[in-house]
C-alpha cells in the first residue's frame, strides 16, 4: 500500500512539474524564444511581398531586364551590369561572419572580442546603406524612376528609330533589347546607358517622338519585321508595379538593415560599458541580435535573387 501511495505522490509531483513553467522548450530561453518567433512572422511578411513581386513579373508580357537596369556604379563606372550590387552583398555577408566571431567571442565571455567584432558589423551593415542609398539616388535623381513611374522599358519587335524629322534613322533593335526613356527638357538617358537625343520640346505628338504629359521622350520607330512590319509606334513606359515593388520591398529590407545597425550599436556599447558581464545569462543579448542579423542576410539573397537576377 505504501508503496502504491508513493507512485502516485511521484506522478503528482511529475504532472505539477510540467505546469511549473520551470522548463524551457527547446532548452531556448524566454527571450530567444520570442525572437524565433518574431523571425518567422517577419519571414512571412517578406515571403508574401516577394511572392506578389514574382506572381506581377511573370504575368507582365515585358519587365525591365536587370542587367540593363542595374548596371551603373559610382566613380563614373558604366555598363557594369550588377557589380555595384554585388559589392553590396558582399558587404552584408561579411558582417554576418562577423557577427558569428562576436556570438563566438561571447560564448568565451570575452569583452573586447564581442566589442570588436561587433563594430566590424556595425561597419558592414552601414556600408550595405550607404550603397543602397547611392542606388536609390541613382535611380530616383538620375534615372527618374518613382514609385509610379518606371522609364525602363523592353522591346517586344525589331525595327528602326525615327529621327526627330520622321526619316528612318541609322538606329535599329532587336526584340528583347532594354531602352530607359529620357525628360525631354535637358535630360539624357540617364547616367551610365546610351545617351539619346536631346529635346526641348512640350507635351505633344510630333514626327519622330511625341512628349508624354511626365515630360519623358517617347521616340517613334518603324517595326521591320512580324506582322505589324511598316508601322511606325512609340516607345512607352515600362511596367509601374516594378518601381513600386523595387522601392518598396528594397526599403523594407533596409529598415530591416537601419533597425539592426541602430540596435547592435546599443549592444555594442552596453558590452563595452560591462553591464552583460553582471549579468547572469552573459551575452545572451548579442546572441538574439545575432538571430536578427543573420535573418536579415537570408531575407537579402532571395531580394537580390528576384530583383537582380530574375
């Protein structure tokens, strides 16, 4: 009988312990835990925004090409199609490894390695914005693309451009080929691509180009092969949702970047201050910022996949 009483006392006390709240799933701690969770939330936000971007560029019959979009970089470098953001990439997984050195170092309860490793992040992460910066300028100042506007466009024929008197020109092109429509007054194609006639001229239909009320050229050709061989056209803007995607889904990333940078300087000082060595569970913080981090790099390969390499 004492025996029987003494496996059910066991079995309570078992039971209890398991709503005690004493054990930790996973053996994660409370605040990993809600950053796991926050992570996979984000993720889902990411994935329906890029999931929308690729259901938009497959069912357009033209989308800017990326190699002609993205082929500028600074220091007067032009028709070096994703080199700029490729430097870029790199500067982001960099500071992951980076990151990894200062949760290691954190590990060894190792102050100034957890410092120095993070300020290497720090570094890297503000590089990857001030480049991101420099491309939406680019964009934006030189090349006039907005969030509802987009001056690139695709050819979907061959033919021959007008000149602006409505003879045939020496300038022709192949299906596939990209143009970026330029402002008719004082602006050129943009730099780093092919510059074009300038054109002072108001909104209207003229013999080799006509003016759109945006104030881009819309030049004329003469289609020289298919079925609509001998028809003069125009060219015309580019698909809107790929401005409204690109700066709306790259600035959400970059948030994401500013966010991170903003919170690993606040780490970076309390671990140099000493404040997480009187703490009980030591580096525990720059390890959830790890977390973070390292999501941030992941998101940014499928973002650079869709939009510069797609």
């Amino acid at each position: 009988m004492a025996t029987t009483d003494t496996v059910i006392e066991h079995e309570i006390q078992e039971e209890q312990d398991l709503w005690s709240g004493g054990k930790q799933p996973f053996k994660a701690s409370y605040g990993k835990l809600m950053m796991w969770y926050f992570l996979l939330s984000d993720a889902f936000t990411f994935a329906g925004f890029l999931i929308a971007y690729g259901a938009l560029r497959f069912s357009s019959p033209t989308w800017p090409v990326p190699d002609f979009v993205f082929s500028t970089a600074p220091f007067g470098i032009h028709h070096a199609p994703l080199i700029f953001v490729t430097i870029m990439s790199f500067l982001l997984i960099v500071s992951s490894v980076t990151m990894v050195r200062a949760v290691q170092e954190g590990h060894r309860e190792n102050k100034n390695g957890v410092v120095f490793w993070m300020l290497l992040t720090v570094l890297g992460g503000a590089g990857f914005l001030m480049c991101q910066a420099w491309e939406w300028t680019n964009l934006i100042g030189t090349e006039h693309m907005t969030v509802t506007t987009n001056p690139f466009g695709t050819h979907t024929e061959d033919g021959v451009y007008l000149n602006a008197d409505g003879s045939e020109s020496d300038e022709t092109f192949k299906a596939g080929e990209s143009y970026l429509l330029h402002k008719a007054a004082g602006g050129g194609h943009g730099e780093g691509h092919d510059e074009g006639p300038h054109y002072e001229t108001e909104v209207g239909d003229y013999a080799g180009y006509a003016v759109n009320e945006k104030g881009f050229v819309l030049r004329k050709f003469k289609v020289t092969e298919g079925e609509d061989q001998g028809i003069v056209k125009a060219e015309a803007l580019g698909p809107a949702a790929f401005g409204a995607l690109f700066f709306f889904i790259t600035g959400f990333h970059g948030f994401h970047v500013f966010s991170g940078v903003m919170f690993l300087l606040i780490i970076l000082i309390n671990a140099a201050s000493g404040l997480y060595v009187k703490r009980k569970n030591g580096y525990e913080m720059v390890e959830k910022i790890g977390l973070y981090w390292h999501f941030v790099d992941l998101v940014w390969v499928f973002v650079f996949l869709v939009f510069y390499l797609l």
